[in-house]
C-alpha cells in the first residue's frame, strides 16, 4: 500500500487562500498525513463525512465552513454552557455529548458514533493519544493559541480535509481584510502613542495573556508580552500584584465575555482595589472591558474585537464606528445569521459598556522615550 502524503501546513495555507472568486466544486481531497500540534503524524482519510469534536475552536470553525452537519458529538461545555456556540448554530442543542467532564471522554460513545476523524486540544495529550489507542480513529490536536496566523493555517487545513477550500479562502480574505483596515487606519500611529495595556483574564485579576494579536493590531502594547508562560506552551501567566503595578499601565481590560453574574472580576472591583490606587488606569478611570477568549478562541468574535479595540484605543482614527453594526456584519459573513452579535451582547449585556467606552476612548497615554 502506498504511504500517503504528507501535507505541510505552509502548503496548505497556500492552497487553501485561492482567489474566493474560484467557487467551483473542487475534487475530494487525496488521504493524507498530517502533522498536528503534538507533533503527531495522523493519517486522515480522504472523505471526512462524521466528526466528533472536543476542541471548541475547531467546532466553531467547522461550523463556519459550512460543515456543522458533520459534527457527530462533541464535548459537555460547548453545548451546555458556552452561549456563543447556541447562537451560531442552534442544531447543536441535539448533538451527543462524549464528554461530562474536563478530564474524560466517553470511549464507548466514541465507538457509537463512528467517526471518521476526532479533533482535541494539544493541552490534553493523555486524552489525545488515548482516544487514539483505545479507538483506532484518527485524532487531531490543534488550537490557534490565539495567534491570526496560526488561526489562518488551521482554517485552510480544515478547507482542505473537508473540501471547504473556496470557503476557508473566503474567510480567511475577509478576516484578513477587516483586520487589514484597522493596520491601514493606524499605520502612521507613533509607537508613543499606543496605549501600555494590562488584561485582567479568566476571572482571576492578575492572570494574563503573554500575547494578545487583538491588542497588537489595534495599535497597543501588551505589558505582560515578554512574560513566561505559567506552563510550557501555554498562552497565559499569573503574576504578581506588584509587577501589575510595576507595570503601570495607561488601560487595565477585563475579560468581559461572561455573563454579568458570572464574571469574577469587574471593571468596578479593579477600580475599587486599594492595592491599585497607584496604577494610572485606575487614577485616570481607564478600567474597561473587553471580549477575549471564550471556549478556546472564535475567529469571528476576534475580528469584532479588534475593531472594538481599534475605536477604544484611538477613537480619532475610526469615526462613525458602530459596534453592534459591524458586530453583525461579521457574523453574517461566518455563520450566515441575522443580529448574532447583537445576540450575544444580549447575553453578555455588552451594549451600554461597549458604546460607551468606543465612543469615549481612553485618556492618552503619558508621553514616552522608549
């Protein structure tokens, strides 16, 4: 029997962001190798037709390429608890679930559905290469690790496995066209004019992103971005309160993609905080929220956000912006629905803050010499 190929990511970025205009059926796609983000060689068959998906991202992107059919099962928190995921796409309320927990997975339920692939995290390599061993299905472990370019890679891998490749180029152009606007609009903005940014994540004051595309490309500065990681690999870090006010940043942001009632930290417990009396974005008021992560990362809501974060960090550079319309743009180009976004700023109640802070701004950043 032949080995089959083994396809490079870099290669299939290159095929996969054809001109959208080449919207013809495309042929099947050869079985291939491919290499994960373990570092696994998995061999995927030529025709993915049912899939069981316990990596929220990877559902999420399946489902905007038009393929959310083929999702057989996936895991307990994406249908249960992440109000994005019944927003975009309401059949899902009725998939089997192959997981109660974080820690396991339903291996005789595996069996019942029949997959011809399985998509998980990288960060549970236990589960990944046990589902492997015990099922003898294919599992892939990916994630985007909240990185545009990775995100683009992934997305044209998953265009490739399920023939989707006119839409993966799609998207990808789009995404990259929307962030491209705000580059374009900040592209003469002096490094002295970015705002110091600290984000306050995942309900825990001072745990933070070492890196944030989303700060980066709306003309910030991340100043957490040079830290090490609490895990190898990892895209997170819990630091100290001191270095949080060592860091003195212009603009503290909060995780704001829960639900009033189930956000830990708020823009009024940070302003409220003795121990940060001294930090310029609580002198100046500079408390804010904003999206981040939800269930892994969603390409759409990232798009969103940046835009978001381009009009509060410079709000001179994008007059007329109107979140909830451009909100709504990107969900209809991703996930073909009316209002989606402004859907999930119901949920979240994200109007009056969101509005209010875009509109406003924050107060310049102090000048520097750096």
């Amino acid at each position: 029997m032949r080995r089959p190929p083994m396809i490079l990511l870099a290669a299939i970025l290159a095929a996969g962001t054809a001109a959208p205009a080449r919207a013809q059926a495309l042929p099947a796609p050869a079985a291939a190798t491919i290499r994960d983000d373990l570092g696994r060689a998995v061999a995927v068959p030529a025709r993915v037709e049912r899939i069981v998906s316990i990596q929220p991202e990877i559902s999420r992107m399946i489902i905007s390429l038009g393929a959310g059919d083929r999702l057989v099962g996936i895991e307990y928190a994406l249908r249960d608890q992440d109000h994005l995921f019944g927003i975009i796409y309401p059949a899902g309320a009725h998939l089997p679930l192959v997981s109660m927990s974080e820690n396991g997975v339903n291996v005789e339920e595996v069996f019942r559905l029949k997959p011809d692939l399985i998509f998980a995290s990288p960060f549970e390599r236990q589960i990944v290469e046990a589902l492997q061993r015990k099922t003898s299905i294919p599992v892939l472990a990916l994630a985007s690790m909240g990185r545009f370019g990775r995100q683009a890679e992934i997305l044209a891998l998953l265009g490739r496995i399920l023939a989707r490749e006119a839409r993966a180029a799609e998207l990808a152009a789009y995404f990259d066209a929307r962030i491209g606007s705000v580059r374009e609009a900040l592209r003469d903005l002096p490094e002295t004019a970015k705002p110091r940014v600290f984000l306050s994540f995942w309900g825990v004051l001072t745990k933070t992103p070492i890196h944030y595309d989303p700060v980066d490309a709306a003309g910030g500065i991340n100043v957490a971005e040079k830290s090490a990681p609490d895990v190898p690999g990892a895209i997170n870090t819990l630091v100290g309160i001191e270095r949080l006010i060592a860091w003195n940043p212009d603009l503290i942001l909060v995780h704001g993609n829960y639900p009033p009632r189930d956000r830990k930290v708020t823009t009024e417990s940070v302003l409220s905080d003795p121990r940060l009396g001294s930090v310029k974005a609580v002198r100046t008021g500079n408390v804010r929220y904003t999206f981040g992560f939800w269930n892994w990362w969603d390409m759409a809501e990232v798009a969103v956000e940046t835009l978001y974060l381009g009009r509060l960090f410079h709000p001179d550079r994008f007059p007329g912006f109107d979140l909830i319309r451009e909100g709504n743009d990107v969900f209809r180009k991703f996930y073909g629905i009316e209002n989606g976004f402004s859907t999930l700023c119901g949920i979240l109640r994200c109007e009056a803050w969101a509005d209010v802070q875009a509109k406003r701004g924050i107060a310049p950043a102090e000048p520097r010499h750096d």
